[in-house]
C-alpha cells in the first residue's frame, strides 16, 4: 500500500488548490483511531447476541468489520454476518452504539496524532469545520465531547442523525444549510470521494488509517499520509478569484 500511495501523492500532491470557506472531516480513520473503541466493543456486542440466542458461532474476523469502515451501519451487518436476519441486524445497531458509548466514557480511545492541534490551527485562520459521518448521530457526538472537540465544529452531521442513504447526499444537505459554496472533503474512503466530487468539492485523501483497499482514495485531488499535513495545505492554497 506504501508505494501506491507514494506513487499517487506524487501525482496529486502539485493539484492547485484554492482556499476552502470550510473543511468537512470523516470521524472514523480520518479523526478518530476506530479499531480502539470498535473492537472491544465487536467481541462484547456478539457474546451478547449468543447469549441472547441470536447468534451462533464463532465472532466473525476482525478484518470484516474493519473492511467496512465508512459504511452505513445496515450494509456494515450484511457483510459482517449475512446469514442473520433482520432483527438480528437492528439489535446488533442497539448493542454495538451502547457498548461503544461505553468504551468512549471508560476512556482509553484514541484520534490519531495531531488533531487536536492541527483543527485548532485550521480554525485559527478563520476555516469553518464540519463533521460528516455515515456513523450514528449518538456515536459521533460521544466522540467529539469525551475527546474535547466540540467547540472546534460548527455542526456535526451523521447519516443517523439525518436520514441520509449515501455521504454524497449527506454533504449537500450540510453545504446547503450552511451556504457553503467551497470545501474540501477530507476522509479514507471511496465514499468521502465520492461525495466531495459529486458535490464539486475538492477531495483530501486519508491513506494513514490502513482500513481500505488500496484503490480507495482514487480521484482525490490531493492524499496525505499524516493528519498535520493539512495545515500547509491550507496555508499553500491559493485564494479564490
């Protein structure tokens, strides 16, 4: 994965850039390390639902839930256990959103290496800063306010919270309500291009979380490999005309 993504930063990394009004994040493998609050929170959540007589079997691997990070929690359960049925999906939805609250209040999570300082520095130079999450709208409010994040945001959006059925309508609705005409979309997945992009936005690929396969971040206008690196980004990018 290295050299695809050392190969594709040499071809994007020139993109011209202009300043964006606002800057919208993925949560999970862009801020927020998921796999120290996810899996925990995965074994618990299925010894559960084999005590409840809902599950048999061994846990699934790891690798399937962490290869559908980024996904609507409904598609996640019918790659992760497609043998189940309906209702097993929706308690797996209760349980999975209760545990990880759980796991976020008891402390130990992590975001990755300069978040905190680097959305402090984009929103000291005047950038407005957005979340927008295929996650629940729970889940990523526990997050922003355990990590300290939330007067960084000017709004936190989530497919739960909205309704939405893909992130590329989750974006409009966000650059809409907030008379947004210039942003840059930063995220790890095929789905954050693919909403920057059918919003006209520019795209920031995330190739640090190691989550995706390795054509995930293709058409992104520019991929980093730290968190940090936005700030020169920003600082580099041309003013609007």
């Amino acid at each position: 994965m290295n050299n695809e993504v050392h190969g594709m930063e040499q071809n994007v990394v020139h993109a011209k850039l202009n300043k964006p009004e606002a800057i919208v994040f993925d949560m999970d493998g862009t801020l927020f390390q998921t796999e120290s609050l996810l899996l925990p929170a995965y074994h618990k959540m299925f010894d559960i639902l084999r005590e409840e007589g809902l599950y048999v079997g061994p846990t699934p691997p790891e690798e399937r839930i962490l290869g559908c990070l980024g996904m609507l929690l409904a598609d996640i359960w019918k790659n992760v256990m497609p043998e189940a049925d309906e209702a097993v999906h929706r308690r797996a939805d209760e349980l999975l959103l209760q545990l990880e609250i759980e796991g976020l209040e008891a402390g130990g999570t992590l975001l990755y290496p300069q978040v905190v300082e680097t959305l402090t520095a984009l929103k000291e130079r005047g950038v407005k800063l957005f979340v927008a999450s295929n996650g629940l709208k729970d889940y990523i409010h526990s997050i922003v306010v355990v990590h300290e994040l939330k007067e960084l945001f000017e709004g936190l959006y989530s497919a739960g919270g909205q309704g939405t059925a893909t992130k590329t309508e989750l974006l409009r609705i966000l650059l809409d309500n907030h008379g947004i005409s210039s942003a840059w979309m930063v995220g790890d997945r095929s789905s954050d291009v693919q909403a920057g992009k059918g919003n006209g936005q520019t795209v920031i690929g995330c190739a640090y979380a190691g989550f995706g396969r390795q054509d995930e971040l293709k058409g992104s206008d520019v991929i980093i490999t730290s968190f940090a690196e936005l700030v020169d980004l920003y600082d580099n990018a041309a003013f609007s005309e």
